[in-house]
C-alpha cells in the first residue's frame, strides 16, 4: 500500500521504467526514512540525487515553497542468483522558513520530474548493479528559481552533512547551447516556411496580374 500519492506515482514509473530496462529480473522499491548516507550493508550501492526540484507544503502554516535543492538517497542491491533486486530510498525533508516548526515536511514532485530522477536512478543501477554503462545523466533545474540561497538549517541533508552538489557551468552552458540550437532550428524551419508563402503569394498576384492584362487587351481589340 502507497503511504502517499508521490509515493505512489515514485513506484509506478520505477516499476514501468525496470519492465523495459531489465524485464528478466524483479525489482522492489521501498521507502525508507532512516536510510543513512554511506552506511551500506554488505554488497549494496548507494547513488545520490543532489539536485532535484520540489516542492514544499507546511502542514502547520500552509506555507508553500520551491527547492531546487532537494536531496534524495538511494540504496540498491541486486541478487544475481535469484534476479531479484531492491531499491530503499529516502526523500530528504525540509523545515518551514516562515513559521519556524520544527516539523519536517516533505516534497511533492512533479510526473515529468519523477520520470527524470528514475532515469538518472535506473542509469547508476545499470552502472553499480550490471556492471553497463548506465548513458549520461539528467541535470535537473528547477523550472522556477529560487528566491535566494539555500538555507543548510532549514535541510534535513544539510543537518546531516551532505554537501549539495550544483551543476557546474560548463554543464549548464552545454544545455543552454542546445536549447538555442533547437530555437535557431525552430526559427529557421519557421522562416523557411515564412518566405515560401511569400513566393506563393507573389507569383499568384503575377498570374492574376497577366490574366487581367489579357483580358483587357482583348476587350480593347474588340472595341
């Protein structure tokens, strides 16, 4: 049974996703919210989300807030004796900045971005657990930006000592240079289509422009 509705969402696109990528073998995902960073037991892997975008609902103030900062931990083992593997995950929570509870509150994804963290997920399992090259990962940037800087006290991960990683600018330069170039391409395919319109129209109004002429010319002969 799902605890919640992104808990939900999180199985149903890890389940879909592990159908394609490896069909042979059982996977589990289960939440776990006392999974420790590096506190492995013997022969599981440990992959890190560091930069994912949520969320955030106070549940004593009703404040709500967006995190491009938020920290997910997973931990996976495979057995390749009986092709079942596990995945435990734990979401890292943050603390209302408005009301100052000390309740932790946890995030709310987005489909789109759910999708994006389990690629990156199935990517290190490919890596850590078959021994494949898992492809390149996704850097997620929050659709909106942050109203300043991150504030560690406020972190669950924080507290604990992770150090949230920041996509370097040479990674958001190489996605900014892509998305121009599907802009220039769009635009040009667009003006392409703009000036063949125009030619359209001129060589119409040429042949009307004739078949007036003609028609006049014969109308003064007749005359």
């Amino acid at each position: 049974m799902c605890m919640s509705l992104t808990t939900c969402e999180w199985r149903k696109v890890f389940y879909e996703k592990m159908e394609v990528a490896k069909p042979a073998d059982s996977w589990e995902l289960i939440m776990d919210p006392n999974l420790k960073p590096s506190e492995l037991a013997p022969g599981w892997k440990q992959y890190l989300e560091q930069h994912a975008s949520g969320r955030f609902h106070c549940s004593w103030c009703w404040h709500t807030w967006q995190s491009a900062n938020v920290v997910i931990l997973f931990h996976m083992h495979l057995d390749r004796a009986q092709r079942k593997g596990s995945v435990r995950m734990r979401v890292f929570k943050q603390l209302c900045y408005e009301c100052g509870t000390a309740r932790l509150d946890e995030s709310s994804m987005l489909e789109e971005n759910i999708e994006g963290l389990v690629d990156n997920l199935i990517s290190s399992l490919r890596q850590e657990c078959y021994e494949e090259d898992g492809g390149q990962y996704r850097i997620h940037v929050a659709t909106r930006p942050d109203r300043g800087p991150h504030r560690g006290e406020f972190c669950e991960a924080c507290q604990e000592g992770i150090v949230h990683w920041k996509p370097s600018e040479k990674l958001l330069e190489e996605e900014a240079s892509c998305a121009l170039s599907d802009a220039k391409q769009k635009a040009h395919v667009g003006f392409g289509y703009f000036f063949s319109l125009r030619w359209c129209l001129l060589w119409g109004s040429l042949c009307l422009l004739a078949v007036y002429l003609q028609f006049s010319f014969r109308s003064a002969a007749f005359l």
